[in-house]
C-alpha cells in the first residue's frame, strides 16, 4: 500500500489541490486556498524525493502555518472596504419627510422620502414646535417606532 501511495503520491496531490480550490471558490473563507497551498507543498517535496510520510507531514505544518499566518490578516484585509451604505436606523437620520397628521411633542405622522409612513414627534430642541400637514421635516432621531423631527436641516445628534 505504501508503494502505492508513493508512486502515485502526485496524483493525490493534484486531486487534493483541485478539490480544495473548488471548494473554496464556493466557500470564499480563505480557508480551503490555505490547505491547497499546503497541499501544492507536499506535492513540491514529493517531486524533491521525499516519502510520503514526510510530504504529508510537510503539507500538514505548511497549510497550518499559513493558517494561523496569513489568513487573519487577509481576511482583516477584505473586510476593510466593506458596504459603508448606511442601514436600519442610521439611514433613516436626516432623512426628508412630509408631515401627514400635524406633529406635536407628543403625536404626529409624517411620510418619509423613502416611502415609509411613521409615527412622529417634534424633535425637543426644534424652533417649532407644532408642525401642520404638507410641512417640510428631517429626521433628527428615532425613538422606538417614532421618527422625532424637525424643521430645519441641522446637524444631526
């Protein structure tokens, strides 16, 4: 069995190789591209004459070293210039709105430039604190499921 695996040992490296780049083209987690490296490592030292024993030894310390290594900050890489699109509440701040039902500091509606109706009070530190319908507001904060508004477009809190 042993001469098997020596006198075919390319082979095996080769489908190894293959095998885990195909994964990894599914995966994206940098993780199977550590284990061909290592892999295209035992199948270099296979080709320098050393038995299989050794080439699995070195496949094995070589993908573990890359991926104690070289993952981490690969993937700290990738992740830096990740979607900076603003979601969930932090897009909804500064957001222009149309007030529907007049807004006090205690009820109010308005309807959003995105589409959405929402609950709404005056924002505490506002000019005007009654807002009527058809008026022009920005959202300044959310509070819960209430957009708290204002007329102005100041900077944000």
């Amino acid at each position: 069995m042993t001469e098997f695996l020596a006198s075919y040992a390319w082979v095996i490296w080769l489908a190894l190789i293959l095998i885990f780049l195909v994964v990894e083209t599914l995966t994206l987690d940098l993780l199977f591209v550590m284990l061909a490296v290592g892999s295209a490592g035992g199948l270099v030292s296979h080709f320098a004459g050393a038995p299989f024993l050794l080439q699995v030894l070195i496949a094995g310390v070589l993908a573990l070293l890359l991926i104690f290594t070289l993952r981490p900050p690969l993937l700290r890489r990738l992740h830096l210039g990740g979607d900076t699109t603003p979601s969930g509440i932090e897009a909804l701040l500064g957001l222009e709105g149309q007030v529907l039902v007049a807004v006090t500091d205690t009820t109010g509606s308005v309807k959003l430039s995105n589409g959405d109706t929402w609950t709404a009070r005056v924002f505490p530190t506002a000019i005007d604190q009654h807002l009527l319908p058809g008026q022009l507001v920005f959202v300044k904060a959310i509070d819960g499921a209430t957009a708290l508004v204002a007329p102005e477009k100041k900077a944000l809190l």
